[in-house]
C-alpha cells in the first residue's frame, strides 16, 4: 500500500468504524441468555390444543429437558440454544411414528424457534 503513515492511520480508522457494529454483534452473542421465556413458551405450547399430540409433546418434554440440564442459573451460551433451535426437528422425529413429522408439528414450535432467536 503506497501512501503516507496518515493514509494508513486514515484507512484504518475507516475500516474499524465500518466493522465495529458486526464485531459488537459478534461479542454480544457470547452473553448468556435467560432460559425463562423459552420454557414459558414451551410450556404454552404444552397447554395448547397442539400441546396433546404425542409427537408435539414428546418434542416438548425432550427439548425442555435439554435446556434444564444445560442452563445454569437460568441462563445459556446462545451458541447452545442455536444448537437446540435447530434440532427441533429433530426433536419431532424422534417422538413422530415411523419418524414422520407433519407440516403441523413443525409449525407449532415456530413461535419457540423466534423465541431463542
């Protein structure tokens, strides 16, 4: 790079002024996360009319499960409640007949997929 040491010193200050909000976003995501509102909406799923199929609630009583066991004292890295969200699928297979999940299912745990999101 041809330039003087303030072309540097200018560049650089660009190139951190445009990178800090996804490095803030980065560092962020390393603080743990209250567990409570996704067993709230858990739980809400549970006493809903969809709560009572047994694939749905299986799915539910697994998941809630998870968390409990890996939180600590209520909270939990986000990288393992992503891991979770995206296993809820997988979550539904295990407790579905034969391993199939219907649109359904996979729908109803919408609203706990936003809530660790």
């Amino acid at each position: 790079m041809a330039g003087t040491p303030q072309d540097l010193a200018a560049s650089l200050a660009t190139r951190k002024a445009q990178t800090a909000p996804q490095i803030d976003k980065l560092l962020s995501n390393g603080n743990p996360v209250q567990v409570q509102p996704i067993l709230d909406q858990l739980d809400a799923l549970k006493n809903s009319s969809l709560g009572v199929r047994p694939t749905i609630k299986g799915a539910i009583n697994d998941l809630r499960g998870e968390i409990m066991d890996r939180a600590q004292g209520g909270t939990m890295a986000p990288d393992v409640l992503d891991g979770l969200r995206q296993n809820i699928g997988d979550y539904l297979r295990k407790n579905a007949p034969n391993g199939a999940v219907g649109t359904q299912e996979g729908v109803a745990f919408g609203p706990v997929k936003d809530q660790i999101s």
